[in-house]
C-alpha cells in the first residue's frame, strides 16, 4: 500500500515537473523566466524543470493561479507575481495560502495586489482575511439554483394558469351541456302537447 501511494505521489510529481523548459519562458540554469509574456491563468504552463529555484511571473495577465501550483517545485526559493490583476474572490485562495507559508520578507510578497472586486482592490492578497475572500466568491451553482427556482415557480405559474382555464372550460361545457338537455325536454313536451292537440282536434271532427 505503501508503494503504490509513493509512485502516485512520483507520477503526480513528474506531470509538474520536466527536464525541459516551457514553451513561453526561457530558463538559465535555476532560473525561469516567465515574465513580460501576457500569460493568463489558462495559458500558464503546466510544467517547469524539476531544478528550478527562481521563478517569474510578473507583468502578465494572471488573475488566479491553480491549486498546487507551485507545490510542487521542491527547490523553488523565490517567485515574483507582482503587476498581475489578481481577482480577490474564492480562487485566490490557494495563493494566499502559499504567500502565507512565507516569510513576509519572501520577494513573492512584493506588490501582489488584489485588482478586483472594486471593494478589495489594492489590497494585498496575503493580507485578506477569509471573511473578506469568501465574501467575494460567487459560485455557479447559486445562479443554477437561483434559475431553477425561477423555472420551478414559472411552471407552478403555467400549471395554475392551465387549471384555471380547465375549471372554466368544465364550467362552460357543463352550462351548455345543461342548456342543452333543457332546450330538448322543452322541445320534447312542446311535441307531445302539439301532438294532443291535434288529436282532440280530429276527435271532435269526427
């Protein structure tokens, strides 16, 4: 058990990590150099060399980074993230947490502003507190529950709107209906009158 829990942890490891250096950075021997590349937080890399000690990252267009990111790059040392418009909402969570585990002197600490929500912004993403972070979060799922509820009520709405037009229907046919069978019995006596009439008629001629 114990093994096969140590090579996922290498295959996890190794998907992080390669000998080679990422498509839109340059590398010098611990250093990458990522910087100045407009890099979003879709487009980052998904690998960096196993040996890599300096890592930049300023001056993008990051406004997230992924869970574990950076977790597994063993012998990183130093990250610079400043000059990226950070989004204060629930997933900058994880990067607080890493600025967390560092030491405030850590030059990943230098000018990692939150850029928005308006209420936050300027902000320094490792002094938030959780309150404010969560505070921030807007999550999918609410807007899906928030339009299934609006869905539910409409269809409440239209299975009222077609009762009630059953009802009257039902009322009307059963009106007519009686109409109906009123119109006929007054039809069928004024027969059986006009039928008597005829009879003492022809009687009393005879």
């Amino acid at each position: 058990m114990k093994l096969l829990l140590l090579l996922c942890h290498l295959l996890i490891i190794s998907g992080q990590t390669s000998s080679t250096c990422p498509h839109h950075c340059s590398c010098h021997g611990g250093l990458v150099d990522c910087s100045h590349r407009s890099l979003s937080s879709s487009s980052l890399p998904t690998s960096f060399p196993s040996g890599t000690k300096q890592l930049r990252l300023h001056k993008n267009q990051l406004s997230t980074l992924p869970n574990g990111f950076l977790d597994h790059l063993p012998d990183l040392q130093s990250v610079t993230l400043h000059d990226n418009p950070w989004v204060c909402d629930c997933g900058v969570l994880y990067l607080r947490a890493w600025l967390r585990r560092h030491p405030p002197t850590h030059t990943s600490h230098v000018a990692v502003n939150c850029s928005s929500p308006a209420s936050l912004r300027g902000r320094l993403v490792v002094y938030l507190t959780e309150e404010e972070v969560l505070s921030s979060c807007h999550y999918w799922y609410c807007d899906l529950a928030l339009a299934s509820q609006v869905s539910l009520l409409l269809f409440a709405l239209l299975q009222g709107a077609l009762l009630v037009a059953v009802i009257i229907f039902l009322r009307r046919f059963e009106r007519m209906s009686k109409e109906a069978r009123r119109t006929r019995e007054e039809s069928l006596t004024a027969g059986e009158g006009h039928g008597e009439n005829e009879y003492s008629a022809l009687k009393d001629s005879i």
